[in-house]
C-alpha cells in the first residue's frame, strides 16, 4: 500500500540533478546510462490523487506516514505536452517537488524507477516519463521504458538464478574448470562492482560444468552473501553474457557454501581487495 512522506526529508538523491544536466549538455549514450543507473538507486517523488471511497482521511502517524484504507484507489497524476501526449511525472528530490505548481487534492508518494517504468509500459495511453518539469527536466519515452523494463526483468531474472545457483541434484557430477582467459568484458565490470564491496576480501571465476552437458559460470565472493551485491554484479556482467553467441549463465556464490570452497581451491582469485583486478599473465595471451 503506498504511504504518503511527511514533506520534511531532504534531497532524495541530489546525483539525478546532476546527471540530467550532463545528459543535457553532452546528449550522448554514456551519459544517459549515468541517469538511468542514478534513478534505479534511488526513490523517487510522485504526484497522485487517492479515492478513499467515502472513507475518513487518515492521519499521520508520529514518523508522517499515512496508512491509507484497504480499499484505496490510487491515481497516478499525468501531465500534457504541447503535442497532446500524456506522460506520468516523478520527481527527484522535494527541491524538485516545490518548484513544481501541484494541485489541489494531490498528494506525494515514493515510488520506485522499476515500479514506475512498469506502470508506463502497462499503459498504452502514455507516452512516457517526465522527471523534474521544469526548466531542467528530463523525457523518457515510452519505447525507451519498455527496453529498459525488458532490460531490468532480465537483470533480475539472471541475479535470481545466480543467487539460486543451478538446481543440482544429488548425484550430479559437477566438475569446475578454471578458465583458460579471462574475458576482460566481463571481468573488468564486475571488479568495478566488487571495488565498492569493502565485504568482498577476494573474488574466484570457474566454468561450472553440471553432468558433463550444461555449463556456466560460478563466481565465488570471498565474504558474506549480500543479495544486493549479487544483483549489481549479474547487472555488470549481464552485457557479456548476453553478446556471447553461445549463451551462458553467471551462477554467484561465496565462500562458505560448499561449493563456493571447491571453486576456492587449487584456484587464484582474478580480484582481491585493494588491489583490484589481479592479472595473470596467462590473460595477456
């Protein structure tokens, strides 16, 4: 059920500002990737109207939250453009919420980037996102929420089954091979991830071969399971995976699984922490 924010909280995150004006000055795909991966860390602000179908408006509770009825309706606010268009609207930070002229009876809610990229690609009447109206606001249409919610389930999927692992029954024969090269496409994004991960001492890559058929890789984190980690990880090296022509999935594990030890042993990690990546020089070749 959503709940209304008391309206004293500070910026959200101050970064989406800035990425949109670097998006603005330079229009190039390196930058738009910058504002999308600051909108999916972080809540975003967004107007709505609530029906509460004849019912007493609640009031706050001691922290400013507001438990709305069970049986509440809830109507995202849209705004037009000169075009005719209809797009939802999100804000970044309340900075962003007061310099916007709302109206009367709406309210503001916390939404995520995923929940809101899901409701626009449901909707066939809207034609997108509008973060921050205003002078400084960004666009986003709808062809480009639909990829990115595609994108996002894939991303989500992979890091489910990595942080499931493959479904290995007893008397599977799983044999781990260490990997001849190691593909720097895919290893330097994750070493990227790992390096703001101060729990990961070290990091291990094996092809993961389960009755001498179906294979994938096994990553090995030297330190506590973090299924956030995990995700960002599957994030980093989902591009890889997905421009091999023979697919492969990325299984995540750590260091004090069963598993995790046998990729560990006889093995050198490929990362260690304050080092970075570790280069062997087999990886020159």
């Amino acid at each position: 059920m959503p709940e209304q924010k008391q309206q004293k909280a500070p910026a959200f995150n101050p970064k989406v500002k800035d990425a949109i004006a670097a998006l603005k000055a330079e229009n190039t795909p390196q930058n738009l990737n910058v504002v999308i991966n600051e909108l999916v860390r972080s809540p975003l602000l967004v107007p709505a109207v609530f029906d509460l179908q004849g019912q007493p408006a609640p009031k706050p509770a001691a922290d400013g939250r507001v438990q709305l009825p069970k049986d509440t309706k809830v109507s995202l606010v849209m705004i037009n453009s000169p075009e005719g268009k209809h797009y939802y609207l999100a804000f970044s930070d309340w900075d962003a919420v007061h310099a916007w002229k709302s109206q009367s009876g709406q309210q503001i809610i916390v939404l995520s980037f995923d929940d809101i990229i899901a409701m626009a690609a449901k909707n066939t009447d809207a034609s997108g996102l509008v973060i921050n109206p205003g002078e400084n606001s960004l666009r986003l249409e709808s062809p480009l929420l639909v990829s990115l919610k595609q994108q996002r389930d894939a991303i989500k999927a992979q890091a489910a089954a990595a942080q499931q692992g493959m479904a290995v029954k007893p008397g599977d024969k799983i044999t781990l091979v260490e990997p001849t090269v190691y593909p720097d496409a895919l290893v330097d994004p994750v070493c990227e991830v790992l390096a703001a991960a101060p729990g990961v001492g070290s990091a291990y890559l094996q092809i993961m071969i389960v009755n001498e058929t179906a294979r994938s890789y096994l990553l090995v984190l030297d330190g506590p399971k973090d299924n956030a980690l995990f995700t960002a990880v599957a994030k980093a090296a989902h591009p890889y995976l997905m421009s091999r022509e023979k697919k492969m999935d990325l299984q995540i594990t750590t260091s004090v699984s069963a598993l995790g030890q046998q990729g560990m042993r006889d093995s050198e990690p490929f990362y260690r922490k304050g080092i970075g990546r570790v280069i062997e020089e087999d990886d020159d070749e």
